[in-house]
C-alpha cells in the first residue's frame, strides 16, 4: 500500500526488507583486480567460477595492451553517438572481423549485448506481428519483444514441436519471429537449432537466435553454434556478445548488408547510445583475433567442463556447469559454504530462473586449473 506520508526511501526500506525474508535479496560482490580465474574479491582471494571469461582472455596481455594503446590513441570515449560523429574506424575494423568470424555478409557492433537486443528486435517487429519467445529466453530478449509490442508467445524451452504449434495457431497477416538463444545462459544446454530453422521455415517465421554463450566457445574457430550447425545463411539475424568469451565489452548482430543498414537507421539502442569506447572495441579485437586462432583455449575448457559435469553428476557438455539445489534458501546457502572454503560460484535465483531451480553457477575458463575444479567438486560434496 503507498503511504503518501512515507518517504521513497522508507518505501523501498520495507520492499528490500521483503526481499530478504524471501532470500531474494541480491548485493554484488566486488572486485579489485583483474576478473581472472583467482580473483581479490570483497578483499579476499577466491577461485573465480562466476565469470564468463571462458578462454582466459580476461587478463591476456595482448588483449590489455590493444585496450591501453586504443585509450592512448583515441581517449577514454567515442564522445558521440554512431551516427553523430562517434563511429571510429576502429568499430569498422571490428565489424569486419566479427563478419568474418560469423562467416555473414555484415555485422553491427552496439554498446552491450543488451542494447542489441532492445535495438534491434524492435526495429524488426511491430505491433502487427507475433514473436514467439522460448520460454527461458534472456531478460534481454525479452525487453525487446516488449519494447516492438508485437503480440507475444512462448514456446517450450528447447522443444521445436511445440514451437511448431505455437506458430501454427498463430495466423493473420503480421510477420512471425522466432527468437531463441543457441546456448542458454543458465543451463549451459544448446537449442536443437537446426529442427527450430525448420519449424520456422515451414511456417514462414523468421528467425533471431542470441550467441551470447555460443560465440567463441562453440563451432569452427569459436564462430558459435549456428556456425557448428552450419546454419550461418539459414539464421535471419546471429546476435552476440564482446563482453562474454572475448571477456571486452559490446554486442552485435550479424547478417545481411540490408540488415546492417536497417539497424543503422532503425535499431534506437544503435542510434541513441553512445559508441561503443575504443578502449573496449579494441580489445574485443583482439581478443576475437586470439579466440580465432588458438583452438587450444577451446580444447582446454572442454577438458575441464568434461571433468566438473563428472564430479558433479551434471549432464550435458559445455564451461556452463549448473548445480541445482531447488530451494532459493538452499542454493543461498551452498553459495556461502562454498564461498567460506575459497570458492566463489553465484547462488542464481528467480527471477533470474524459474522458480524451484534455484541453483549454484559455476562457470569455467580455459584458466582454471584441474586442482581448482577438483577442489570444486570436492567442496560441494562435503558441503551438502
Ligand atoms: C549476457 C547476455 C546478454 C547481454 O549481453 P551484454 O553484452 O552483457 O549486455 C544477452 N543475451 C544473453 C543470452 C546473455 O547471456
């Protein structure tokens, strides 16, 4: 109930008080050195199992020099947006290369990954058309659908049947878009990508998939799951991330010039943000340079993804190794078990997932040590 005699303050005071009986409370951690496999984290050295930093390039020292030399060369900031004077050759530069990776005619870089998101489905859905949604889409896809008030639909997660009915009773004149991520950020699972084309296909849906988690660690020199798949021409739109496996900052979406174009004129994240920093440009530049060719960071990450899903009895492949524990209090508290023997693994909890998976993260890098992942599975089984 609003209380027009109690300040914002004493308002927000009582909700947070709510959130903490439910254990939904949230305060991040903070670092003060490089976010690498060992980190000083809230004044104490911890294994780092909460990054997405999944080739070790957080701390490379060819991806510092690029950031340092490019603030040196061209300053802390872009100073405008990209259509206002703040495109430097350097995002050229890191279009061409993300093109080139992705094996698309043409990319776009954006500030984040989020911004690409909320740019560019509203800019190519409106509110005559439907977006089917999967179920466990990121929060920033779904932002986007929002934001084009198309009407919207889910889909269960990672089941092209039942997108298949959600676009067959879904008629009428709009445009339909199906909009999915390759590799869940949650769950670590990979979408059956290659049934959901086709469903989309057969029903006249275009499709827009998210390789935020699949960009660098998956496919042919890290180009993503599309690419493994060898559905790069077939994908409407590929979306990513520089702020993930490139462990920089930035996102993008790659596909068609026409695409591009469109996004450059339509895509309002594009157009009202500033650009992306050079010192950030830069080293996703290099950092994708690197992922490009040194396979063996890939290698060594499933290597170590292999030996923690075995030590933990969790199924599937891939550095996102997700332990679910179900309750919100019990994820909370394997959290700061782990935590108190040296381990830092996030408890993630609704809204992030659904409610009752509530789980304990961890996220591996080609930096970890086999002692540190052993050190993990051992921590959790003494724990519970
Ligand atoms: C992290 C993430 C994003 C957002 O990317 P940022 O560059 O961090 O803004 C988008 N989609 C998914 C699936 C993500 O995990």
């Amino acid at each position: 109930m609003y209380l027009r005699n109690t300040t914002l303050a004493e308002e927000l005071r009582d909700a947070l008080a709510s959130l903490a009986t439910t254990h939904r409370r949230r305060s991040p951690k903070t670092l003060s050195g490089a976010p690498g496999a060992r980190a000083l984290i809230d004044g104490v050295l911890r294994v780092n199992f909460a990054s997405n930093n999944y080739l070790g390039l957080a701390e490379d020292p060819r991806v510092r020099r690029a950031a340092a030399q490019a603030a040196r060369r061209w300053g802390g900031g872009a100073t405008a947006s990209r259509l206002m004077g703040g495109t430097l050759a350097l995002h050229r530069e890191l279009e061409a290369e993300i093109a080139d990776l992705k094996r698309r005619p043409a990319a776009l870089v954006f500030p984040s990954g989020y911004h690409a998101n909320t740019g560019m489905i509203p800019a190519l859905a409106g509110p005559d058309d439907t977006i089917v949604l999967d179920r466990l889409a990121h929060a920033s896809l779904v932002d986007g659908a929002r934001l084009s008030r198309a009407r919207l639909k889910v889909f269960r997660h990672n089941d092209p049947e039942d997108l298949d009915r959600v676009l067959a009773r879904t008629a009428g004149p709009g445009r339909r878009w199906v909009i999915t991520e390759s590799v869940f950020s949650m769950d670590g699972d990979r979408a059956p990508l290659v049934d959901l084309v086709a469903a989309a296909e057969r029903r006249g849906a275009r499709t827009y998939v998210d390789e935020a988690h699949g960009t660098g660690v998956w496919g042919p020199a890290g180009s993503g799951w599309i690419n493994a798949l060898g559905l790069a021409g077939r994908v409407d739109v590929a979306m990513g991330t520089l702020s993930k496996a490139f462990a920089a900052q930035g996102g993008f979406v790659c596909g068609s010039k026409e695409l591009i174009d469109w996004g450059v004129n339509r895509a309002r994240a594009f157009i009202y943000s500033t650009a992306l920093a050079p010192a950030a440009a830069a080293a996703a530049l290099a950092a994708v340079r690197i992922a490009r060719s040194e396979p063996a960071r890939r290698d060594r990450l499933f290597v170590l993804a292999r030996r923690l899903r075995a030590g933990l009895g969790v199924p599937g492949e891939g550095p996102i190794v997700p332990f679910r524990v179900g309750t919100d209090e019990a994820a909370v508290a394997l959290a700061q078990r782990l935590w108190d023997r040296g381990l830092f693994a996030p408890a993630v909890r609704p809204p992030t997932v659904p409610k009752g998976t509530a789980r304990v993260r961890f996220s591996l890098t080609a930096a970890h040590t086999e002692a540190d992942v052993d050190d993990a599975v051992t921590a959790v089984r003494e724990s519970l």
